[in-house]
C-alpha cells in the first residue's frame, strides 16, 4: 500500500514520461523554438495536483492509471498554457516561474504565445486522439467538460475577472478562485471519472464538482498564506508578490487565522465527499495534504 | 437554383446568426470586456470561407446547412482567434483587420491575448455540444482534425515559420501556406464531411485535404498579387503591408504572371477533384471565384 506522497511521486514519473511522448518529435510536426518553449513550459513543472487528479480518479471509479495518461496530460497542458500566458507581460509580467525564468524570459513574447496556443490546441489534440473508437464517448465527454472548464465559462472568465482588479468581498473572491482555478481542477476531476466510465452521471459529476471546488479555493487560501509565511528559498518565487502587484488576496476580508480555518473545513469537507467509496485513500488524503503544504 | 455569390451571402448571414447564439450571453458565463472583444474579433467579420467550406461540404455530403452550424462556428472562432493573436505588437503588430482598429487597438492586448484564448477554447465547445449523442462519433472526429489542423501540426506551425523568416525558396513558402492557411482550411473541409457523414473515409478525407491544400495556397498567392495590386480602400487595410513588413511573398520566387498562373492552375485542379459528386456546384465554383476576387 503507497502512501499519498509515494503516489504523488509515482503519478508525477508516470505523466511526465506520458507527457513525454506526447510532446516529442514524433507527434509534433518538426522541431522549432516554438516546441521546445511547449516542452520548457510543460515538462518537469510542478505538483502536477491535475493530473493526479484525473490519475485517481479514474483509478477509483474502476480504471487503470493507463486508461487516464491521455487526459492527464491534456489537463497539464492547458495548466501549463494558463500559466506562460499569464506570466506574460501584458497580463502579470512573472519573469520567474518554478524557480526558473518563465517561458517569454527564455523564449521571448512571440514564441512563449505561440508555445501557449499550441498548448492549447494540443490538449484537445491528447483528449481527441485517446483510444479506439470505443473511447468516443468519454472522448466528447471530456472536451465538453474541458472545453467549459478552460474557456469563457471558466478559467479565461476567472483570468479576466482577476484583471478587473475589482474584488469588494470575499464572495467575489471566492468566484475568482472558483473560476480561475476550481474551474480546471473540476475538468481534471471530470475527466478522470470519464476515462474510467465513458458516461454522464449527473450525481457523480455533482460530487465532483463540489470536491474541485473546495479543493481549489483552498488551494488559493493556501497560496496566499504561504506568500506571506513562507521563504522565496522554498516557494522558488519571491515572497510577498502578491502584496506587491497590488494583488487580491483572501488576508483583505479574513485573517490568517479566519483564513486557515476555513481552508481547513474546505479541505475536510473534500476528504468526506468520497470516504464511502473504494480505492478512495489518495482522493481523500489530498485535501488535508494540499492544506499542509510548504510550497 | 442560387449563385455561387448567393449561396455565399446567404451562408455568411446564416453563420452570423449561429455566431451570435454561440457568443451571446446566455452561452457565455458573464459579460466582461473578453466577451466583448471575442464578440468584436469574430462577429460581422470577414468572407466566412471556412465556415462555407463546412457548411458546403457538409449539404454536399447529404446533410442540411443545420447540421453543420456548430462546426462552422467553431472554424470562424478559431480563425478569428488566431487573426487576434497575429495582430497583437509582438507578432505581426497590425492596427488594423477589416477596415477596423484591430481587436488589442480596441480592447488593449491583455483582454484581446485572453480574448483568442477563450475564443479557441470555446470552438472546441462548440464541437463537443454539438447534437445529441449520436454525433458524438462526428464530434470526436471533428475534435481530431481542428486540434491537428489548428495546432503545433498545423497553424501554429506555420505561424512559428512565418516568424521566422527563413523562407529559402518556393518550396518553403509553399510548406508555409500548406500549414498557416491550408491547414485550417482542410478542418472546415473535414468537418463538413464529418457533419454529415460522422465516420471516418480515408479517400475522401485525402480528397478534402488535396481541396484544401491548393484552395489554400492559390488564396495565398492572390493575397499576394492583392498586395500589390489593389487599393487600401478595396482591401480594407494599407496596400504594400508585406513589402514594408518584410513578408516574404510569392513574388520573391515567381513573376506576377507565373504566380496567376499558379493560383489558376491549383484553382481548376480543386474544381475538378468533385466536379462528380451530386449538390457540389458551390464546391467547384468557389476556387475560380477566390481567384478572381478583388479583396
């Protein structure tokens, strides 16, 4: 039996080699300072929390972490465009990004734009190309779940919100959050289910909604206590950006301590959606782990 | 019986209805300054080839222009999104599309980079709510060849050799065209078929590609000729534009009358490749009439 961060660490190997493939020369047409920027915004970044995501849950509604690598790596493709379009100049100008310069510092404007559309499309490339002919349903399932979680209904719709710099309340910010974040990991989620099922479910996908929800908004409490607690050392950014770019932050409507415990009954509230179910260890620990995180 | 001009007028209107439904406010989450500019960037826009492509494509292959409505949207937003991001200072940095202020002269580039990209997302949507579940084997195809077609396979591809600017000789220019104009082309073609028929065809999936590809490049070579040749007032935007930005144009390998030849030559070829097929008039009258046009 592995523990959560032994299969943290295992799912991150296993998309990484799934990503990989799916970014290497082989699939993509030639090779250019467009495709390397793709692969320098993609591979050997971060937590990969969405692909593990779609990784367990698929592994708990009865698949196998093979059946999932396709979504997985679409899930942190359309992350990794997210995030070189929003260190973009015109949007947060981040010339850092996991401790190492962010795609248009390495790459310059125009390939680190190109990078992310391509990104973009190839995401739906991974969910478009998975399996046989059998998997076409849970195949359109995912773009549909993708395709509104990612765009003017989600996440594009959260970005703008968060460049509208006019957040009055902590509801509003909830909303941002739910948007610019919950939003993805709702796809992350939903695509895991379908990739083991291949059907609607109202009811399941309602769990999963409210799962991804929580687990977002947490996230983004999280992040924004650790931006003022934690080191550059250990974040791998600088320390106290947010204050800095004049960003909203929950710390405006609550305390640390109103913060936290939020965050906490967010987290628990995830960890209790799916304790009835089989093989549903990882999906109920990773709430209270993303809680505790350092980074 | 309609005019080839007729059945362009009348399927330009018909999607701009179907664009409005898909762009308007009960689809789109919340009104914001990216809606607004993803309903500027696509909305009363250009000759909606690709989507009469679709749409042609589609009633020759036995279905009705409804049934194609979805995936002609789809094409138009992913052409309008990649002619917002063209547009932007640190690709081609064009003030105008259209005889209008280009989208970011508009809108500032934060919401026209944001706007492209919730326009490409939302195509793919377009797509995977199309119809009921039947047309989820049409969906799932179609969802294969946009994000081949629009992608690091495709489009932004041939974006990222653009930007380059190391064109060596026709053949290159030709491997360009093929994949930043062609390449969408061949979507709106595929997905007409698709719409239709919603299995796959390896013939005639090879025929609609060979369609595209010379469409495509003969369009290109009349853009070029158009550049010189005509009156900003007829094109909408400065004549000489590729002269003063350094574009390289057919013109740098072929004389004006070879490169009119040229386009006539793959012109007549693509009218010919369904000159046997029932309901294809407006398929073999478009090449001829892209040709001679005058802007």
């Amino acid at each position: 039996m592995k523990t959560l961060e032994q299969r943290l660490t295992w799912c991150a190997s296993f998309v990484e080699e799934a990503l990989e493939r799916q970014l290497s020369a082989n699939i993509l047409l030639m090779e250019s300072p467009m495709t390397q920027a793709m692969r320098y915004a993609v591979l050997r970044g971060g937590k990969r929390i969405r692909a593990f995501l779609t990784i367990e849950f698929c592994c708990m509604f009865g698949g196998i972490p093979e059946d999932a690598a396709d979504y997985a790596c679409a899930m942190e493709m359309v992350h990794g465009y997210s995030l070189v379009h929003d260190d973009l100049p015109c949007m947060d100008n981040d010339d850092m990004r996991r401790g190492r310069p962010s795609c248009h510092k390495k790459f310059g404007e125009t390939v680190a734009l190109l990078a992310g559309d391509a990104l973009l499309t190839q995401a739906f490339y991974c969910i478009g190309n998975h399996g046989t002919k059998e998997s076409y349903n849970a195949n359109s399932l995912a773009v549909q779940a993708l395709s509104r979680c990612a765009g003017a209904l989600g996440m594009c719709a959260g970005q703008q919100m968060d460049l509208a710099k006019d957040i009055q309340d902590y509801d509003a910010l909830k909303m941002l959050h739910r948007l610019k974040t919950s939003a993805l990991m709702e796809a992350a989620c939903l695509l895991g289910y379908y990739a083991a099922k291949g059907i609607p479910n109202p009811d399941t996908e309602k769990k999963l909604e409210i799962y991804a929800q929580n687990v977002g908004l947490a996230f983004q409490i999280v992040d924004d206590l650790l931006d003022v607690n934690s080191t550059a050392e250990e974040l791998g950014k600088p320390v106290g950006s947010d204050v800095k770019n004049g960003k909203c932050t929950v710390l405006k409507f609550l305390s640390q301590e109103e913060a936290f415990e939020e965050a906490r009954r967010l987290s628990q509230e995830s960890s209790a959606l799916f304790a009835g179910y089989e093989n549903s260890d990882s999906i109920c620990q990773l709430p209270m782990y993303l809680l505790n995180r350092k980074k």
